[in-house]
C-alpha cells in the first residue's frame, strides 16, 4: 500500500479526498496538515510520515511552490498530486515547470482518481521516494560505573552539534543512573519513559515536547529512577529507528550492565565506545565486555577509550593495548576541575581545556575518519593480574 499525507487548509476539500482515498484502499493516509509546513517543520513532517504521495493544495500557489521545494531536498522520488477546487490550466502549466505531473479537481471523481494513482505507483516503482536515514549512532557503555562514559558521551555530542550542518541527540539509556538531565540541570517533565511508551507511534508533533533543547544538542534524559518500569527492546529499537530520520548523530549513555535492549542498540549503532580507566577493575570488565560483543559478531564496531589517562602511567598504553587485543582509540586526561566546573555550572567542559580539545577530536575522528591505529600488540606479562584469556579483534 502506498503512503500518503494531504496538505491542504480548505477543511471540506481535505475531508472529501480523505473519504476516496479510504474508500479506494490503495493508499494508505499517514497524515492531514491544514497548513502549509515550511524549513524544519516540513522536513520533519515528512521524516515522520516518509510519504510516497502528497496530494498538496494549491490554493495558496506561493506556500505550495515553497513547500514542493522542499520536498524534493528532503523526499527525491516522492510523487506531488495537486489539489484544488478549479485546476486552472495556466496554474498547473506554472506547476508543471517545477515537477508537478498531476491534478486532482474537487470533489474527486472516482475514476480519475484511480488513474492518477496507477500513474504515480509507475513512477515510484522506477524512482521511490527515499528518506536519508543517518548511520552516525554512537553507543557510550562504561566498563564499570564511574569510568566517566556519561561525562564523554555528552560532551562528544555538545562538540557534535558545534559542526555545521548538524543536529544531534543525546540519549540518556542509563536507566539505573542516568545523570544527563542532572549535569545540564534540566527540568523535563517527560523523559525516555514517556519516549518509549509512546515508540509505535511517535511523529513530529510530540517529539519537541519529549527532548530538551540546548543550540543544535536535544537531549533525552532518563529521568527517575523506577524499578517497576521496564523497557521493551523492540521500544528502543524503535526510538533510535525514529530518531535517526531527524538528526544528523545521535549519542546514547549507557549502563554497563549489559540490559536486554543493550544488544539491540548495539546493532543499530555506528560505533560501540567502551569507557574505561587505566585500573585494573576496569580494564579487566572493559575485556570482558569487549570479548562478549566479540562473540556477537560486533566487534569491528568497539572502540576502546581510556579516560583519566595519566603522563607516567603505571600500566601502559603498550601494556593496555596488549591485554584488550585492540588499539586503545584514543586518550582523555585527567581534568577533575574542569568537570567540576561543568557540574556546577550544568554546561559541557570548556573546548578551550586539554580533556574539551580531546571531546572536539573524536567527534571530528567518528564522523570523518576510520581511526587511529595506536600502538601495537607486544608484552603480555600484565596479564597475570587477570582470569580470562585475552581475545582479539
């Protein structure tokens, strides 16, 4: 069945070709707008609603021709039906020069309709309309709670959304200690509950309503904590499948207890970036974690990022290297001041410090480039510290 919306503020008009498409059965209508939507709010309109067809009324010519612009930067291969009480033959010539092929006259005879739909599922079938999903999805696990996965993930994402072009999310799935709503001081009424109840059928109305926003960074926080609310991974599933028709990169917080749904975000993601210390706890749960994922067939997604790093360090990034079986991808010192800062002020980690230089680098090396290949695989006399066999990527 093909999708469709109708854009259109005669009300009667709207209602009347509701009624053929249902009746028809061939298309199936997503979405009724009584006015015309334009910059975001039309790109989001169709993000939500990824329409093959838009019956779209020409009764204000200017917002209409508007509108078709941007449905052909945001949609290519979406096929535009315009609708109006008269077709006027000079209007649809001038709709003709920028794309439009078909007109629909109230009331919407039935035969005419039914040919017009033949038409537009020929053209779809050699050109379908297309909506550009982002595959920037850049999952933040500790190793162990406290390695400061939440502290790089926000701050990554702050540096993200400085990029032109951008717009990104950061997605709070820490569930048992969620901290991004804290460290940015927001005060939202919803959070990823309500975002997840809600996941089957969510479109561009309600999502501004769910996320805070701060410059070109929405954030979804976690919020309560409640022991009694469980999140169905197929929820999550959904909630990043939506928010990657919006944002440009999306960076989710999580736990490093392994939830249900971890996997499913795992599989969804870009990029798994696995926060640890240079402790041995640490380390030891960073190759744990990272020989599970391993066993998962995601491991060519692992990324180790070793936070609070030291000058003189007492295991070094060789030995570190050599116990995960992996490059250590990159390097954060130690800034407790900085982030105490932050935390005391409820905004990122200033860009002009070492650690905000190094938040700056890897939102550039994930976006852009493959990454470094930092050191090589040699000594293994560390690895008496720990019980299992190392792997390696």
């Amino acid at each position: 069945m093909l999708r469709a919306v109708i854009v259109s503020p005669d009300a009667d008009m709207a209602s009347r070709l509701s009624e053929m498409i249902r009746s028809q059965g061939q298309v199936g209508l997503m979405k009724l707008s009584d006015r015309y939507p334009s910059g975001y709010d039309l790109e989001r309109f169709l993000r939500a609603n990824a329409p093959q067809i838009v019956f779209l009324s020409i009764e204000d010519l200017a917002k209409a021709k508007e509108m078709l612009r941007g449905i052909e930067e945001t949609l290519p291969g979406c096929q535009v039906v315009a609708i109006d009480r008269a077709c006027d033959p000079q209007v649809l010539l001038n709709l003709m020069q920028v794309g439009v092929r078909e007109c629909l006259a109230y009331p919407f005879e039935s035969q005419s309709y039914k040919v017009t739909i033949n038409r537009l599922a020929e053209q779809l079938d050699k050109r379908p309309a297309k909506i550009e999903f982002s595959d920037n999805v850049f999952c933040f696990p500790p190793s162990k709670a406290g390695a400061g996965a939440t502290t790089i993930a926000l701050n990554t994402a702050v540096a993200m959304s400085r990029m032109p072009d951008s717009h990104v999310l950061m997605m709070d799935l820490d569930l048992n200690s969620g901290l991004v709503g804290f460290m940015l001081k927001l005060d939202n009424v919803y959070t990823i509950y309500e975002a997840a109840e809600n996941a089957s059928k969510l479109d561009e109305h309600p999502w501004p309503q769910l996320v805070a926003s701060i410059g070109k960074l929405d954030v979804l926080p976690a919020g309560r904590l409640d022991s009694q609310t469980h999140i169905d991974p197929m929820q999550v599933r959904q909630l990043v499948s939506f928010a990657r028709q919006f944002y440009s990169s999306i960076c989710i917080d999580l736990s490093g207890n392994m939830e249900k749904f971890f996997i499913e975000v795992m599989q969804d993601c870009k990029k798994v970036c696995i926060v640890c210390t240079p402790g041995i706890p640490s380390l030891h749960l960073a190759r744990q974690k990272l020989s599970l994922l391993q066993s998962m067939d995601l491991g060519d997604k692992v990324s180790i990022l070793m936070n609070r790093a030291q000058k003189r360090p007492i295991i070094s990034t060789v030995q570190i290297q050599s116990l995960l079986g992996v490059p250590v991808y990159q390097e954060f010192p130690n800034d407790y001041r900085g982030v105490h800062n932050a935390l005391t002020t409820g905004r990122e980690i200033d860009s002009s410090t070492e650690l905000g230089k190094q938040f700056t680098q890897l939102s550039h090396s994930v976006l852009e480039q493959s990454g470094p290949k930092l050191g090589a695989k040699k000594k293994k006399n560390f690895l008496e510290y720990f019980t299992v066999t190392p792997t390696r990527a």
